[in-house]
C-alpha cells in the first residue's frame, strides 16, 4: 500500500490512544516556535540588520496583518466544504507543512538585494507563510473538536499540545536570539526550520486521524449562510467577545513587560526574560491542574474561575520595586494564563457540538476561522494601548533611563490596571456564556 493509499484509509472511532494524542499535541511546538519566532524578531532583523527603513517594514507588517485576518474566515469555510477521499482537515495539513517551513527559513535568508528588493522579497515570503501558516494551523485547530469528543476527553488531550505550545514559546523568545548570536540568522532559520519539520511530519503521521463515520456535508451552505449561522450562536458570540478581550489583556501584558522591567523596576533589559520564565514555567503544570477543574465542573465553570485568577494576579504588578517581586507576581499570573491556554479551545469545541446538534453540520473550520479573525484585533488594541499610555505619561525615548516620574505610574497602569479592565470584560462576556453543563 502506498503512502496516500494508508493516509486515505486511516480512521479513528473511539476515544484516541496516548501515543495519538501525544503525537497530535507535538504539532503546538513548532507552530507556537514558528509564530513566536516572527513577531519577535522580524521586525528588528529587516530593520536593524538589513537597513530597511521602519516606515516600510510597518506598512509590511499591516499588510501581513490583514492578510492573516482575512484567510482564517476564508480557508475555515473551504475546509468545512470540500471532502476529499483523505478527509477534510488532513490533505490541507499535508500538503501545507513543507511550504510553511520553507518560507519561514527564507524569511531570515533573504539574497543580497536593495532596499525595494528586500522590501518586494518580504512581501512575497511573508504572504506564502501566512497562507500556508492559516492552512496548517487552522485545520489542526479543526481537527481538535473531532478527536476528542467529550470534554473529559478534551481536558486531558489538549494538555499535551499546550505543554508543547509553551515550550514552543520559550524557544522562539529565548533560544532565537542564542541561535542567531551564535550561528547568524540563516544558520538559526535552518536550525529551527529543521525542528520545526521533524515535529510537524511526527505529528501528522502519529496523531492526525479523522474520524470513520463521515461528517455532515456543509457544502451545501452558502458562505452567507455560514457566517449567519456562526454570528448568530447565542454561545459563540459572547465566547469569541471574551476570547478577543483575553488575548488584548495578554497582548498588553507581554508588550508592557519591556518597559516595566526597565523603567518602573530600573532593571537590566535582560531581566525581562525573568519574569516571563516565571509566566511560562508556572503555565505548564496549571495546565494539568486546570484540566482536573474542567473535568470535574464544566468548561464555562473552569474558564470564569481562571479569567478570575488571572484578573487578580495581573493587578498585583502594580506594586513590586525588584524584579524578584515582579516574578512571584508573575508566578500567579502563569497560574490563570495555564487555564486560559487550556481551556478557551475545550469550550469553543463545546460550541461547535452544539453548533452541529442544531444545525446538522460539523463546522469546526468555520468558528475557528472567525475566532482567529476577530482575536486579531488583540494586535491593534494593544498597540493603540501603548502608544496611548506612553504618549500621555511624557515618554520620551531621547531621554534614556530618565524618564518623567509619570511615566512609571503610566507603565504600571499599562501592565496592571488596563489588562485588569479587560479581563473583567471577558469574565462578564463568559457569564453570559449559555451552556452550563459539562457535556451537551
């Protein structure tokens, strides 16, 4: 038998065995390392190292913002239409792992060109790694709701795939910049690049199996129809109004973290990846323990108590004056953010059962579509947060480490009290959240 031959005829009917869903989890590595990877550094590579003015590399980086929105409703829908003798989600998984690794490698291994060249070069790399990125990414996404079917089910198997995403994390923030001192930027894209390959052909093969039965056909849906239907979910509109108010907070934290460090604790810039350590290191075992809530309770119970958790642990940055402090504080906020992590996905999966009870079709591809379209709202309302912040404390970058004294209380209220208003949205948004039991 060929390989498409065995890929055709793979098919799960029962609850997926350990050695799957470690395999299916693998896959949060390289795609958490890979997006990591790129919005920390790649505006700093194309404009400190290549010399491309920062005006330019924005309007490029808008333009690969949108194009990101834009594709997850796109390709969710086609996913949810088209069927092939492999199934729904694998072939576009497939067929799209080999051109997301190798647009990400030449995204730090551009030829010697000009200005506009690097420019042009960008463009096209960048935009070849967003389709292929939504491609992959999304339908492993949309996978999730269909291997595992039970929240019991969910709650232990997405424990592994978040352990992996972290890790992921950790990597892209922390071992990047080691890479590229050490070996260049090529020889880190090769490095990671490599990684990334290996993690994500284990994962396909040991743990991307759908399922026997074949899913209610949605081909017959307009995408009118389908957008109708997905907007007018009495448990995904307040989910995904919560989803999007969750990850603004996060944005904001992780993009305040820089100038907390430095200007409201007066500590080396190196210190900030001690109290991100401190989040990450913490998430990981939270994540099993928020598993054990959500088994034993019900996803909107487990979530409105992490989104609390996480509420009262971001406001205590308000007050530490050392990093150490700043760090335990941090040790509480990994505590919430594991749940978070764990826990959003289990109940947008909650919604998509629903969904198809209802409707008599399986749309995963659709509500993870729209979901990431709307949570890329995070990116802009944190920028705006910050440019806000900064601009009315009186900072002022000219002015090094002696800054107004406004401006550590703007820099506390930025990494504290704002996270804190929009967790409080969302913990609203998940209470009117209407599915209370543990499984439909």
């Amino acid at each position: 038998m060929t390989l498409f031959g065995a890929l055709r005829d793979r098919r799960i009917d029962a609850a997926p065995p350990r050695a799957q869903t470690i395999a299916f989890g693998a896959s949060g590595f390289p795609t958490q390392l890979m997006a990591q990877t790129f919005s920390a550094f790649v505006v700093y590579f194309y404009v400190t190292h290549l010399g491309v003015p920062p005006g330019w590399v924005a309007a490029a980086m808008i333009a690969h913002g949108i194009l990101n929105a834009v594709l997850n409703p796109v390709v969710g829908a086609l996913s949810d239409r088209i069927r092939t003798p492999w199934g729904r989600r694998v072939p576009w998984i497939g067929l799209g792992i080999v051109p997301l690794v190798v647009a990400f490698a030449l995204v730090w291994m551009p030829p010697e060109l000009p200005v506009a060249g690097l420019i042009a070069w960008f463009l096209v790399v960048v935009a070849v790694y967003d389709i292929a990125f939504v491609v992959v990414v999304l339908n492993i996404s949309a996978l999730f709701p269909e291997i595992f079917r039970t929240t019991e089910e969910r709650a232990r198997g997405n424990v592994p795939r978040q352990i992996f995403a972290i890790l992921g994390m950790v990597l892209g923030t922390a071992g990047a910049p080691a890479l590229y001192g050490s070996m260049g930027w090529p020889g880190m894209a090769l490095v990671l690049g490599g990684v990334c390959l290996v993690l994500l052909v284990w994962s396909f093969l040991g743990g991307m199996v759908e399922r026997t039965v074949p899913e209610a056909a949605s081909e017959a849906m307009t995408w009118r129809r389908q957008l109708t239907l997905t907007f007018a979910n009495r448990a995904f509109v307040p989910y995904v109004l919560g989803s999007l108010c969750v990850q603004t907070s996060i944005a904001i934290i992780l993009a305040a973290l820089p100038f907390y460090v430095r200007y409201s604790l007066h500590a080396a810039e190196g210190e900030g990846s001690v109290l991100l350590g401190a989040i990450f290191v913490t998430a990981i075992p939270s994540i099993v323990l928020w598993s054990a809530v959500v088994r034993r309770t019900s996803p909107r119970t487990a979530l409105l108590w992490s989104v609390g958790v996480f509420g009262v642990a971001v406001l205590g940055y308000l007050l530490p004056t050392t990093v150490l402090a700043a760090a335990l504080v941090g040790i509480a906020v990994g505590v919430g953010i594991g749940g978070l992590l764990q826990l959003l996905e289990v109940m947008l999966a909650q919604i998509i059962d629903d969904d198809a009870v209802r409707t008599g079709h399986r749309r995963e591809g659709a509500y993870f579509g729209v979901n990431g379209f709307v949570v890329r709202g995070a990116v802009v309302v944190q920028a705006i947060v910050a440019a806000v912040v900064l601009t009315a404390s009186g900072f002022d970058a000219t002015l090094g480490d002696s800054q107004p004294d406004a401006v550590d209380g703007g820099i506390r209220v930025m990494v504290a009290v704002i996270p804190l208003v929009f967790t409080a949205l969302a913990w609203v948004c998940f209470w009117f959240y209407p599915i209370r039991t543990r499984d439909l």
